[in-house]
C-alpha cells in the first residue's frame, strides 16, 4: 500500500534524510521508531505530499504521489505531530470540513462524522470550540479527522502523545483493531507500544535507516535475548557458580547474586547453541536444588533501541 | 470547484467566529465616516457625490486590508493546520483561491455596509448614479489587490506583524507611484519619459481615479485582475519554496 523508494532530503548542505527506503502492506502496524530529530517527522511529511523530497520517490496504493497527489492523498489519513486543527471551530464543525474535502456529502457525512465523535469517545465536547479542549480531546479530534473516511491507510505521528495511560491504551487497541485490514504507519520513540501494537518495526537514526524487522527480530538483537535467569534456594554462591559454569551451553559472564535469602543468577545464552533452559533445568534437577523460577530472557527493545542509536547519539554530540 | 467554496465557507464562519470580523467592519465603518465627513469636508463640498468618500479609500484600504490578509497564511502556520490542508485531497490552487475569495467576500460585506452612503446623498440631492456605481466597483477591485498582496506577505511568514507591516509598505508603494514626488525623483535619476509613465501606470491611484469619475475603463479592470492574479500565484510559488 505505502511504497517509499530511496527517500533523501536535504535542507540546504544539512542531509535530514539519506536514502530510506520500506515498504508497508495491507494489515501490517509498521512502527517508526528513531530518537528526537532521526528525521521521523520528515521522511512521514514526505509520505503525505506535505514536504517535497529532494529525490526519491513514494507510492501510495499505486498511485505515484508526485504524478497524482489527489489520487493519493484520498487514500490515506493523516495525524500531523501536535494534531493541529482549526482552533475557532466546533469539533463537530471541523470534522464536517474535514468530511467535505474527503468528498463526503449528505448522509455519509452525517455518519461518518457520527461515527468518528463516537470512535473516539468526543460525543460529550461535540459541540465545545477546539480552542476550548484540553490536549487529550485536541489530539483526538485531529486522531478522528484522520479516520473519518475510513481510508486504508493510516499515517500517524505519535499517536499517543498527550494522553493519559487509560487513553493511551485505548489508542493502542483501537491502532491495533484497525491495523488487521489497514496499512498504518505509526511514529513513536516510546518502546511499550511497538511491543504491543506493531507487526514491523523500522529504526531511523541520523536520517538512515538502521533496522527493518518484526518486534520478535529486534528483540533478538540483545545481548540478553536467550539468556536463562533462575532462582534458587538453600544453596551456596559458589557451588550454584561452579555447576553452572560447566554447563556447555552457557555464555559469559555468569552472574549470581543473593537477593531476599535465595540465589538470583543470570546467564547468558552462547550464540549458536540452543537449549540452555532445558540443561539448566537438568542440572539443578540432578542435585535436587528446589527453584522457584527459571525463564529464558527474550531481550529487551530499549536495549536494542540504544546499541542501534547510541553510536550515532555520541558522533551527534561530538559534532554539536 | 467544490471544494474552494468548502474552504470559503470555512473561512468566513471563522471571521465571524471571533472578534476580527466585528472589529474590523466597526473600525471601517467609523473611519470611512470620519474621513468622509471631517477630514472630507462632505456638506462643506456641497455637491451630490461621493467623490469625498471614495478618495479615502486607497489610505483606508491600505491599512485595514493587511489586517484581514495577514492572517491568512500566517496564522495557518502558526497553527500547524497548514499541513493538514497540505495534505487533504485539494490543490494548491483551490487552497489559494478559497483563502483569497473569504476575505475578499468579507471585505464586500464591508463595503456593501457604507451603502447608508450613497442613500444619504440621493435623500440629500440628485447625484449622478454612474460614478457612485463605479466607484464602488473600483473600491471593490482595488480591497482584492490589496487583499491579494498581504495573503502573499502572509505565505512567506509566520510572524503576523512582519506580515502585516510589509503588506502595508507593498501596498503603500503602490500607491505612491504614481504621485509627482516619486515620478519627479524618476525624473531627476534620469528616468526617460516612457519609463515615468509606466511607472505612474502601475499606481493604484490612477486607476481607481478614472473609476470615482464615473469611467469603468476595461484597462483599469485588467489592471486590478492582473494585481490579483499575479499576487496570487506568487503566493502559490512561495507556499511551494517554503517547504522544501
């Protein structure tokens, strides 16, 4: 649905996007990850038609946007980062605008109108001017102009900022509902909401992209993915070390430490050798060492997310 | 199509749905019947006409217009809804237009509210009916190209005030154009005779002045129109040129 080949943008000498190139499909929630000014916002003002590429080029639903920018533009809606809207209008009176420009007219308007206020829970501040809301109602008045024509694919930039934990995880259930037959787009840099609504993850740093793959794949990539950590009781720092350094399977370093009266160790995963778990399990079974936890890590995206980008966060200061 | 009066409707109700819109037909008003009847000398002319009060018009025009005009592009900046205009499904163009035919129907309402004017001055006398037609045709022309001029200000910034003092200064040049102070100071630079001309051609004054006489001249039309036309395709390119 969402083509983007080869996407570069300068301002002036100043390189904001160099060659980013992804694909996103019908069904999938593609996650845009990237630390503060990684050029998120940029390359999805390109996506819209909003900020020209210097070169480059981007397909929405078949329709190339530079040749056919209101073919393209009827196909997607868009959230902008800070969800502006027109401050002096009713909520109803925007989405009504909106409506009319997405060539929605008389009953359909009414209903689609009607069925964004109640999607997004705004049926109490309908008729309230949009100056007078706190954030919370602004960003998804601007949330429900961009779904109000039901279009199948979603632009979102930073769908959640601004509100409070009960909105933010009704936002994510709602993405992830409408993720199952729609192309979305999603910017964030908060971690939790890959995890729980993306399908894809793309990670752009200093205006390149750095990672393409699932939560699942990204999450791999840490140094703790695999890793094993239990807990023991009744047993000696030493002998607990001293079995689980001879266990083939386990990395390096192993570390254990006393926390409440029991043994907490972890140990990580050697790259190329499965079954760490089970062999652990084994060990401990053997000697008769009673645990009363014993689970394999599956990584951490912060950590992730931080060895992908801090290279480039520490030549970024370095250049400042 | 459509979608121009879709953004015209939008527009006027915002114009309506703040203070701007009162203040400004107030403040209009009072001043048009200031200098109409002060600084005029509308009984002392005594003459059935309105001359007197279409000669204001370009000074008054001049400073009120840039207030309506420098909203236009400025203010959706500012706001950020800029980009969500810039990405619904119309053109440039219809954006532009939309914009531009809001203030300019506001700035007709204006007008059409000194109509109390003209209906004074046939209680009052038998005018000539011709002049005070074209007259207010010319004022009407003549609020577009100003009009025009401060929405292309606006498009090159977010700041309301520097917009609205260069629409004033662009606005103020073209009235001052063709007045003996600015084409003597031509003449004196060496300026030919020819060159002088075009330049007092391209005042606003010399064509509206033809139109408070009663001469709806064809030129002095296309001279407004083409005013117009070109403020709002530079307004188009600039809009273009400020997001690359």
């Amino acid at each position: 649905m969402i083509k983007a080949n080869n996407l570069f943008k300068w301002y002036g000498s100043k390189q904001v996007v160099d060659d980013v190139s992804f694909q996103v499909a019908k069904g999938e929630v593609l996650g845009f990850l990237g630390p503060n000014g990684a050029g998120k916002s940029t390359t999805m003002r390109m996506l819209t038609g909003f900020l020209p590429m210097s070169s480059g080029s981007v397909e929405i639903g078949g329709h190339v946007l530079v040749d056919e920018p209101l073919k393209a533009k009827s196909l997607f809606g868009y959230l902008p980062e800070n969800a502006p809207a027109y401050a002096d209008m009713t909520v109803e009176g925007f989405l009504e605008f909106t409506a009319s420009m997405r060539d929605l007219s008389g009953d359909a308007k009414r209903d689609a109108v009607e069925k964004a206020i109640v999607t997004c829970h705004l049926g109490s501040v309908s008729k309230q001017s949009i100056d007078t809301l706190s954030k919370g109602y602004r960003h998804r008045t601007c949330f429900a102009q961009a779904i109000l024509h039901d279009p199948p694919i979603l632009i979102l930039d930073e769908p959640t900022d601004g509100l409070d934990p009960n909105q933010k995880h009704e936002m994510r259930e709602l993405i992830k509902r409408m993720g199952q037959d729609k192309a979305i787009i999603v910017s964030t840099h908060i971690l939790e909401e890959v995890e729980a609504i993306c399908t894809r993850v793309i990670i752009i740093d200093q205006g390149k992209l750095v990672f393409n793959g699932t939560p699942a794949e990204m999450r791999a990539k840490s140094a703790e993915a695999g890793g094993v950590t239990i807990r023991v009781q009744g047993v000696q720092k030493p002998d607990l070390t001293d079995v689980l350094e001879r266990i083939p399977e386990a990395g390096r370093p192993i570390e254990v430490k006393e926390v409440d009266g029991a043994l907490v160790a972890t140990i990580p995963h050697q790259s190329g050798k499965s079954g760490l778990a089970a062999k652990i399990k084994a060990e401990l079974d053997r000697r008769s060492w009673a645990f009363d936890e014993l689970h394999t890590n599956s990584g951490r995206l912060d950590d992730v997310f931080r060895a992908i980008t801090s290279l480039d966060v520490a030549t970024n200061q370095e250049n400042n | 199509m459509k979608k121009t009066w879709f953004i015209v409707k939008r527009e006027l109700a915002s114009y309506f749905n703040s203070p701007i819109a009162y203040v400004f037909l107030i403040i209009f008003l009072l001043l048009s019947g200031f200098f109409t009847f002060m600084m005029g000398g509308f009984f002392r002319s005594d003459e059935a006409s309105l001359i007197r009060f279409f000669v204001w018009h370009p000074w008054l025009y001049m400073l009120l217009v840039p207030a309506i005009g420098m909203r236009l592009w400025a203010e959706e900046r500012r706001m950020g809804t800029l980009e969500l205009l810039c990405t619904l499904p119309l053109s440039a163009s219809q954006a532009i237009m939309g914009k531009f035919l809001a203030g300019w129907i506001f700035l007709g309402i204006a007008l059409l509210l000194t109509l109390p004017m003209p209906m004074t001055v046939c209680y009052l006398g038998d005018p000539d009916m011709g002049p005070i037609l074209t007259g207010y045709i010319g004022s009407f022309l003549m609020s577009g190209a100003y009009l025009a001029i401060s929405g292309m200000t606006s498009a090159c910034t977010r700041n309301q005030v520097i917009s609205f003092i260069t629409s004033v200064v662009v606005c103020l040049l073209l009235v001052l154009v063709g007045f003996p102070p600015v084409t003597n100071l031509l003449l004196k630079w060496g300026a030919s005779s020819n060159l002088v001309d075009f330049a007092a051609h391209l005042s606003v004054m010399f064509h509206f002045e033809s139109m408070q006489r009663g001469v709806l001249d064809l030129r002095d039309v296309v001279y407004f129109v083409s005013l117009i036309g070109f403020a709002l395709f530079s307004t188009n390119i600039v809009l273009k040129q400020h997001r690359s």
